[in-house]
C-alpha cells in the first residue's frame, strides 16, 4: 500500500499556496503594499512580537513603504503610520470597534479594555468611569498618600547609596529588585485597593505580581497575533483551555485569581462589619457601578477587579524608568533639569516632595523630557485595533474596505519624519517647547500633541492616564533632587505583546549635597 505521506504533504503544500495566491491576489487588502509573507500569514507577524522586534519591525517598513500610505502587516490588518490617520481611525464613532484581538479571553474576562463593539464599551464606561479618575480627584484625595510612598521609596534609595550599592532601576534582571516597577506597583495596588501591597517596604514582588504578569506576555503576544489560533481558541470547544483561569500560577489567570479574592474579601467587609470608605478607591467605585441602575454582575466586578491590577502592573514603571534612561545617557539634558529644579526651588516655588501641579507649573523642561520619553519609548506600544464598518471608511483619504482592522502605533507614529523633522529618533525634549532655540511654533506643538498616542486616543484613550502622570511628575523631580546619577549598564527598552519593559538599566546612586 503506498504511502500517504506524500500525498498529505502535497495537500498542504497546496493548501497554502493556494491561501497565497488568494491573500495576495484576491483579498479586499490585495491592492495595499506591504511584504509578502505578512500579507499572506498572520503567523508572520507573531513571531515578530514574540522576539520583542514587533515596533522596530514595523517601524522598518514605514522607512521602506513609507508613511503615506497604510501598510498591510497581515492578512486583514492595515498598519497607519503617519499621525494624520489617527483621528480617523480613532475618534470616528463608526470606526469603534476593537478588533477580534481583544476578544480572545486571554487578558481576563471581559472588561472595559477587551469590550469589542462600541455601545457595550460606552455603556460600561459610563458606568465605571466619572470625576474620581481626574487630576483633580487625585490631587484632592491621593496625592499625600502618594507623598508617603515616595518618602518610604526615597528612604530606601538613599539606604542604597550609602552602601554604594548598584541598583536596577525596573527590569527583569535577577541581581537586584527592580525598584521604579515596585514603587509603580504599589500606588497602583494603593489607589485600586486603598492600602499598597508592601512592593516597596518589603522589597519584594509582592503575590509575584510583576514576574506573573511579565512571564504571560510571550503566549499573549503570539495568540493574539496568530489569527488562525486566535480563532479557535474563541470558537472551538478546546479553546477555553488555552485561556486564562484564576487557578494559574502565572501571567493573566494568576492576577484573575488574586482578583478575584480581592472582590469577595471586600464584598464580605461590607457585608459583615459595614465597610466603608471615606474616599472610595477604585475598586469601590466599580463596586457601586450601576447600569441602568442595577449593579455589575460578580463576574464584571472581578473582570474589572483584574483590569485594575494588569493596567497598573509596569506601564508607569516602564515611563520613569526610560525617562532617568535618556536623562542619565544625555548629560547636558540632565544638567538643565537640575538647573530648572535650583531655580524653582531657591524661589520657594518647590514642596518636599515635589506637588504634581509645582511640577507642572515651574518645571517646563522636566515636563518637555516626559513628554519625549514618551513620544520614543511608549510603555503601551500597542496595537489599538478598530474594525472598519461594513460599507467601508475613509481613512486619511484612503478608502479602507468594511470589516477590515486598522491600527496605528504609538513608536512609529512618534517618529513621523516629517513632523518630527529633522531628527524623529533623536531624544531632544526642546522639540517640545515653544520660543527658544530647537523649539517648535505653537501650530507645530499643537500637532506634536495631537499625534501622542502613548495613552491611547478618542473615546477609549486610558482612564488611568493621570495616575500615571502624577507619578511620574512627582517622583523624578524629587529623585534628580537628591540623588547624581551613574549609568553603570544602559539596558534596553522591549516590547512584549504590545507592553514596554526596561531591561538591564543599572545605576548607583549618590546623595547630592
């Protein structure tokens, strides 16, 4: 009897030729530029992803394709580089869908970040957010708190630099704690569930909290990048196993879990011993979150119990940490934020620790460099899908076809060689300011700050975004403050599944005078 061998392999050799010729030649996206392999399988672009070379990638084919046309980065996905697109694709409420990639169950139950079609995720925003996620809110009833946590961080530091000990600032290294992602972790876990988890006193990953979530990034990253395996795991009876339970000991399902208990330990203090809170933290508020005036089912309350903790896990951390990266690597940056922070302080214009608002008030160099870090080194440089409605968009003039995904990215989209000109990889926080030497006009800022993606856009752009700038422009000015800066090893800036993370930045630090 001959063998089969030979005839199943011509099968799939035929099969995918075959899904080839039809992805390149007769698919709605055919007649978009992009490369061959990308165009004709999704897997291509996993596999970018999970060797942490998804934004330098695309990045590489906005140089080669250019940034004026959208570029297909897989079968049904049109990557837009140049910022022009963005509002298009992101404030237009016909195209508010998220795409299929959200959908997968792999970042928990569905909560506000993973709901696909636009009126649910109104609906449930509406519920869930309100005044308590401004500046305003968090100035009012946060930011002693935070004093507190950066006081208790400080003190560690300079314990650190007495014994002239290096220190990893936010990476994954096994040499020493990684400090910026503990300090992040714990106003988060502070302002989600009013008490810290203890990162920062205990000097330790606490629940192992960072190292679960870190090590879920790669199988995120690939599943929700590889459609044909993204598709079953959301249709096939098999593809529940592949997703995330609160029985994990690790990444996504680790966090659901320890949700989980969060939620039922506050449902049980409010029931037994009439827990309530002077100024509600986060968690609260999705408690007491009505639609159309009946509260979140349990499963909502966990789902969203689990998107506090993920949203908050090393996002900020990785911000403050590739801003001291670019301020410890460009000495004359580093110099004039120390001279910025000297005069405001010798005109008693400066707390200790520093207020968010003296910051933004007094420290427009300091606020510029952010801003820069930012633009270069995203901490979500993620795909924010949107799928196109059925009759089809029009997207920065090109006619997008119906049920198509577009996404931009933040790490292209912020080296824009023509708004970012002539230097759109160059750290150069002067860029940001307006009426001095290296600045911009007021109509080219007023574009700068259109084009920032790093939080997201339109009605989906992160409610968390003033958390996180609150930390950032508290902590810093006061680390500069007191402490010089010695880069012993630069590290580098990551991407996992869409995630920035820091790895190998090593410093000592030494009390200034």
């Amino acid at each position: 009897m001959p063998s089969l061998g030979p005839l199943v392999a011509a099968s799939v050799f035929s099969a995918l030729l075959l899904r080839v010729i039809y992805n390149l030649y007769f698919h709605p996206l055919s007649r978009f530029q992009g490369p061959w392999y990308a165009a004709s399988f999704s897997i291509s672009h996993a596999i970018v992803s999970v060797l942490k070379k998804e934004p330098q990638w695309m990045l590489s084919l906005a140089k080669h394709y250019g940034t004026d046309k959208p570029i297909r980065i897989a079968p049904n996905v049109l990557l837009f580089p140049q910022p022009a697109a963005l509002k298009d694709i992101y404030c237009n409420p016909k195209c508010d869908t998220k795409s299929e990639f959200y959908g997968t169950g792999v970042l928990g139950p569905p909560h506000l970040f993973a709901t696909l079609a636009s009126n649910d995720h109104k609906i449930l925003r509406k519920a869930l957010g309100g005044p308590h996620w401004s500046i305003g809110a968090m100035k009012r009833n946060w930011e002693s708190r935070f004093d507190s946590q950066i006081q208790q961080f400080l003190q560690q530091m300079i314990d650190v630099a007495e014994k002239n000990e290096p220190v990893v600032l936010c990476d994954r290294m096994v040499t020493s704690h990684p400090e910026k992602s503990e300090f992040a972790a714990d106003i988060m876990t502070m302002v989600c569930f009013s008490e810290p988890w203890g990162f920062v006193s205990n000097k330790a990953d606490q629940r192992e909290l960072l190292r679960t979530w870190r090590n879920g990034q790669i199988a995120l990253s690939f599943l929700t990048r590889f459609r044909w395996l993204r598709d079953r795991v959301t249709r096939a009876w098999w593809g529940p196993y592949l997703q995330p339970s609160p029985e994990d000991k690790f990444g996504v399902g680790y966090i659901m879990g320890e949700a989980n208990r969060q939620v039922a330990e506050r449902e049980r203090r409010i029931d037994e011993e009439g827990y309530s809170q002077e100024y509600p933290d986060l968690m609260q508020f999705c408690l007491e979150a009505r639609i159309d005036g009946q509260p979140l089912t349990l499963d909502q309350k966990r789902a969203h119990a689990t998107l506090l903790i993920i949203a908050g896990a090393d996002t900020t951390a990785t911000t403050l940490c590739c801003t001291m990266r670019f301020l410890m690597k460009n000495p004359a940056v580093l110099a004039r934020v120390r001279a910025e922070l000297a005069t405001a302080e010798s005109a008693g214009r400066l707390s200790t620790p520093i207020q968010h608002e003296e910051t933004r008030e007094n420290l427009p160099f300091f606020v510029a460099c952010v801003k820069e870090s930012i633009r270069l080194n995203p901490s979500a440089a993620q795909l924010f899908g949107r799928v196109a409605p059925a009759g089809g968009v029009a997207v920065d003039g090109k006619w997008i076809p119906g049920g198509s995904e577009m996404t931009s990215l933040s790490y292209v989209v912020h080296r824009d060689p023509v708004l970012y000109a002539p230097d759109p990889e160059v750290y150069r926080p002067e860029r940001w300011l307006e009426g001095e030497a290296g600045g911009n006009t007021k109509e080219v800022l007023a574009e700068m700050e259109a084009a920032s993606f790093g939080f997201g856009m339109g009605p989906r752009v992160c409610m968390g975004k003033d958390i996180a700038m609150m930390e950032i422009y508290k902590l810093i000015p006061e680390f500069v403050r007191r402490f010089d800066l010695e880069m012993e090893q630069e590290g580098r800036y990551v991407v996992i599944g869409g995630m920035g993370i820091n790895e190998g930045l090593l410093a000592r630090l030494h009390l200034r005078a």
